[in-house]
C-alpha cells in the first residue's frame, strides 16, 4: 500500500506541474496577444494624431490674417483703408440746435 501511495502522490504533483504549465502557456498567449493589440492600437492612436495635427495646421492656415486679408483683397475687390481724416465740427453751425429741435 505503501508504493500505491507513492505513486498517487507522484501523479498528484505530475497533474499539478502539467497543469501549470498549460496555464503558463496559456497566460503567455494571451499576454502576447494583448501586447500586440496594444501595439496596434498606439500606431492607431499615432496615426490619428498625426491627421490632428495636420488638420489643426490647415485650420490655423485658413483663417490666418494673411490669408483673409488676401482673399479680400483678390476675391472680394476689398482695398486696405487709407488715411482717415475726421473733421471737428464746430458749436455753432447749428448741428446741436436741429438735433434739438428733432427730439423735442
């Protein structure tokens, strides 16, 4: 009874270290796996911003003053302002008496 015992014992650790190593198998699998979906997702992830940052440089470019202020002057016929002068009017040319007259 003695070796039966014996090799019950020896079967029991032969099942347990089988075992584990079909779970480390497993496990190793499964990390590889995920470790190439990660790797797959960050070239994802990289190309994706790229498109953001190629984007963000066209919207930065399209509505730039240089480029506004060309397609006023090219598309629209808009000229660039020239001198302003303002003309003080003096008090007494009757401006302030029909503005009166008006709101009463």
């Amino acid at each position: 009874m003695l070796v039966s015992w014996n090799l019950v014992i020896a079967a029991g650790v032969m099942i347990a270290v089988l075992g584990l190593g079909f779970l480390y198998v497993v496990q190793s699998t499964a990390l590889r796996d995920l470790t190439a979906q990660t790797s797959q997702a960050q070239r994802a992830l990289d190309r994706e911003l790229e498109i953001n940052r190629i984007l963000q440089s066209q919207i930065e470019e399209a509505f730039s003053w240089e480029r506004v202020s060309r397609i006023a002057r090219n598309q629209l016929g808009m000229v660039e302002p020239s001198l302003v002068t303002y003309l003080s009017v003096p008090a007494g040319n009757g401006v302030e008496q029909e503005n009166r007259d008006d709101a009463e």
